[in-house]
C-alpha cells in the first residue's frame, strides 16, 4: 500500500482521469473530492461492501429446487 501526506488543497492523481483532493481536515475526520469518469465507480468501503454482501446473500436464496427450473430443465 502506498501512504501519502497531504495537506488541505492538495491532491493526488491516480491513473491518468482520477484526481483526489484533501477538501476539509477537522480533527480525526478528512473530506475528499474525487474526480473521475462517469465510467468509474465509487463507493465508500462500508457501503460497497454492504452491496456485496447483499448480493451474495440474494444469490443464496435463489431456490433452484423451484419446479419452474425443474420443467425447464428436463425439456432440454
């Protein structure tokens, strides 16, 4: 892992489209501006892994015991 030191006003670039700005300091909190194409997500980690996790647990409670899939797959 890179660690970098910045101060309020500064940024950092990653890649060639993706520009990072220490907006704010105030005590043990940072805000940052993020710069990036429409194309590239972001998310804070909590909510990202919150996705995760729910699309996981939803892939689990697909039943493939249904009789749907069943019909559908003795007809092949």
């Amino acid at each position: 892992m890179l660690v970098l030191s910045r101060r309020k006003g500064e940024s950092v670039i990653i890649g060639n489209d993706i520009k990072v700005t220490v907006i704010d300091v105030r005590g043990d909190q940072v805000r940052l501006g993020i710069d990036a194409p429409r194309s590239v997500s972001v998310h804070r980690e909590e909510i990202y892994q919150q996705v995760l996790d729910e699309n996981a647990a939803a892939a689990r409670s697909v039943d493939t015991g249904s009789p749907l899939l069943k019909a559908r797959k003795t007809d092949t």
